[in-house]
C-alpha cells in the first residue's frame, strides 16, 4: 500500500512541470481569461462590464508602438534591400493578391446571404425603426469617399502621421524614407543600424505589454457577456451565425485553395499565431496585434520589406471579415425588412462594397461604419435597418477582427512564397518546433 502510494505521488510529481509548461503558454493562459470572463459576464453582468478598462488600456499600450514599428521596419527593410524594382514588385503583386481575394470574399457572403436568409420571417416594417440610434455612424460615414480616402494616404508630416496612428499615411512617409536612405550610401547606413536598434526596442516593450493579455482577454470577453448576454442571440443568432461559419469556412476552404497552389500548410499557419488571433477575437482589433505578427513573420522566413509593405496596407485594402459581414448584413437587413434585391441591385452592392469596404479604413467600428456608408449609397435601404445590427455588433466585430488579421498574415506569407523568400524546410521547422513559438511568450522571454 506504501509503495502504490508512492508511486502515485511519484507519477503526480513527474507531471507537475507538464502542467507549468503548459500554462505558461500565452494561448492557454488567454483561453483560461476567456472562460473566467464568460462566467464573470454570466454570473455577476454588472461587474464584468466595469472589466472593460483592462482591455481599452491595453490595445491602446499596444497601438502606441504599431505606428513606429511598421515605419521603421518598412524603411529599413528598403534600405537594407536597395532594388526599388523588388519594391514595386511586392507591392503591385500585393495589390492584385488583395483585389481578387477581398471580391472573392464578397461573393461568398453575396451567395451565403441568399442561401441560408439569415433575415427571413422577422417582417419588421421600416416606420418601426429608430434612425437615431444609427445618426452618428451614418453622418461618419457620409465623409467616406474615394477621394478622402486617397486623400488620407498623404501625411501632412512626418511626425503627425506616427502621431496619428492612419497605418497608411506612415507607410507612404516609410517607403520614401526608405528609398531616401537607399541614396544617401554610407552615411544612410549608419542612420538604418540606428533605426534597427530602435525597432528591437519596440519590440521589447510590445513583449512587456503582452504580459497582461490574459487579462486585457478577460476584461474584453466579460464586458461583450456582461453587457450585451447570449439573449440577443437568440433573435439574431441566424446572422450571427452565418457570418461565423462564413468566415471560418472561408478561412479553411478559401485560403486551403491558395495554401494548396502556393505550397503552404494553412492549419499550421494558423496554429503558429493562435495567440495573436486568440488576443484579436476577444479584443476586437487585429491591428494591435501587428507588431507581435510582423516578428514572427519575420522568423518564418518573410523578409523585413515584405511585411512592413503587405501587413499594414492589407489592414486598407484587404478586410475579407469585413467584406463577408458587409455583403451577409445588407442582405439581413433586407430580408427582415421584406424588401427584394434583384441580382442588377445585388451586383450594383457588390461594386459599391469594393469601395466602401476599404475608404473606412481606421476609422472607429469600421466594418458598422463601411456598412453605413453603403446603405444610403444604394438608395434601397433605410439607413435605419442598421439598428437591427446594433444588439449584435459586438459579437460579429470579434470574428470581423480575426478574419481580417488572418487575412493579412496570410497575404503576407503568400506573397513571400511568391517573391520566393521562403524556404520550405525554414518554414517546417519553424511552424514546427515549440521552441520558435514559446520564445515569444512574454513568460519566456529574457
């Protein structure tokens, strides 16, 4: 009996540093903060709403360095390069790759949207819905033109774009800095190893920062459960769950088509930055997530100018979770509304959503705002149908937010593979090994 017992108590022991390990793991601890929210957001609503600072403080911490971050790496990984031509290649090849993927993506929630009517049989009338409750988005949105857009992409200086924080306007100040430093030979080289140390620093603070992410995780989920509960789902659980399976099916068969002709393995892609896409869904924000992708891009093999040009512009020109929210919640809306879209007016959506989807690029709730910029665009749909979305913006804001971050990561590595700066046995090994990824949990870092 003694000696059973202790082999038990042997066996127990020889276990316990597998269980340390694993709850040092950044996705693990982040899905243990989830599950705490949830229950949090079920059991006491009032407390878990005022959870909501921990995460606002630490998407704002981390918004802070995206800006210096993309433009020093964008400039220097010109600089190091020296071919403009190489430059201009990824960057016209990002473009096409964005183009076609964001339109396929707005098929799909074209055809979803009329398959499975998310809409159908609520039969509200249009006079029964409050536009005021939309006016501040519908007057946002009413600025969103093309021309703005373009307009936007200019920094009025230097400093003000970093300031800022418009992803765009300090990746155009980056590329023709970047190019500066290329024409300046020996004296732009000592300025690009200055800049590089500074991008190490960065980094480092964004590893400190990630050290609260479980609970910033907590704080976001308790809040979505405390404040708005699964009752909503209840009415509105037909469109929330055809957005979900939409995008998840998208990400799997979608991208497992291009993964297929590029040679790449999607679902060890996606298991290398789980945590980053763990931290973007209960955060809502992919963007906060860019400095920590962009590092680990960096290790699978993609090289510095590649990232610091496809990541961040992708956040412009490639939100395929917006895309498929936008196409599937007009539809909803015209479904419930009892309004019919022909396929001229359907396909007239499409064209419009090309635009809208990209000229509200950083602004606040982007997708809710591209989508209230469309509406009236139309010139079918009340812009007060968008209070039928209002109970459940925030659930689909979080698949919205991982969508897109994929979305991006994976042009980014696609558009590697086909500049051909991966090798394919650096790319196993990395996606492979646990050592690659656990060096950059906060917990194991130096």
């Amino acid at each position: 009996m003694t000696l059973a017992s202790a082999a038990e108590i042997k066996s127990l022991l020889g276990s316990a540093p597998a269980w340390r390990s694993a709850l040092k793991k950044l996705y693990v601890q982040v899905l243990i903060a989830i599950a705490l929210g949830v229950l949090l957001g079920a059991v006491w609503p009032s407390l878990a709403t005022d959870m909501k600072p921990f995460s606002d403080a630490f998407i704002t911490l981390i918004r802070a360095v995206v800006p210096p971050i993309i433009f020093a790496t964008v400039a220097v990984g010109i600089a190091k390069m020296g071919d403009m031509r190489r430059v201009g290649t990824v960057g016209v090849r990002a473009l096409i790759y964005f183009e076609v993927v964001s339109t396929i993506a707005l098929v799909i929630g074209l055809i979803v949207g009329n398959l499975w009517q998310p809409g159908a049989g609520l039969h509200i009338a249009p006079a029964s819905l409050d536009e005021k409750a939309v006016a501040g988005y519908v007057t946002s949105a009413k600025s969103l033109t093309i021309v703005d857009f373009l307009m936007k992409m200019i920094p009025s200086n230097l400093v003000g774009a970093v300031a800022q924080g418009d992803l765009l306007p300090v990746l155009v100040i980056a590329v023709l800095f970047g190019v500066a430093l290329c024409h300046m030979g020996e004296r732009g080289q000592r300025l690009v190893a200055l800049i590089d140390d500074f991008t190490h620093a960065l980094f480092g603070i964004v590893r400190i920062v990630m050290y609260v992410a479980p609970l910033a995780a907590f704080g976001a989920i308790a809040f979505t459960i405390g404040k708005f509960g699964f009752g909503i789902l209840a009415s509105l659980g037909q469109l929330v769950a055809s957005i979900y399976l939409t995008s998840i099916l998208f990400v799997l068969f979608g991208f497992g088509a291009i993964a297929w002709l590029f040679g790449l393995p999607l679902l060890k892609i996606i298991r290398y930055f789980r945590d980053e896409l763990l931290i973007a869904f209960t955060a809502t924000s992919g963007e906060a997530m860019i400095p920590r992708s962009i590092e680990k891009l960096r290790r699978m093999g993609c090289s510095e100018e590649t990232v610091g040009l496809v990541l961040p512009t992708g956040f412009s020109f490639n939100t395929d979770g917006t895309a498929i929210y936008m196409t599937i919640a007009t539809l909803f809306i015209a479904q419930a509304l009892d309004i019919q879209l022909s396929l001229g007016q359907q396909l007239m959506m499409l064209f419009v959503m090309l635009f809208t989807s990209k000229g509200a690029a950083g602004v606040a709730g982007a997708g809710f705002v591209a989508l209230a910029a469309t509406l009236p665009t139309l010139g079918i749909l009340p812009a007060a149908g968008l209070t039928l979305l209002l109970g459940v913006e925030r659930f689909m804001s979080e698949i919205r937010a991982v969508t897109n971050l994929f979305s991006n990561i994976f042009a980014t590595v696609v558009v590697s593979k086909w500049m051909g700066e991966l090798d394919d046995e650096h790319v196993r090994l990395v996606l492979d090994g646990d050592s690659e990824r656990e060096s950059l949990n906060p917990a194991h870092a130096a």
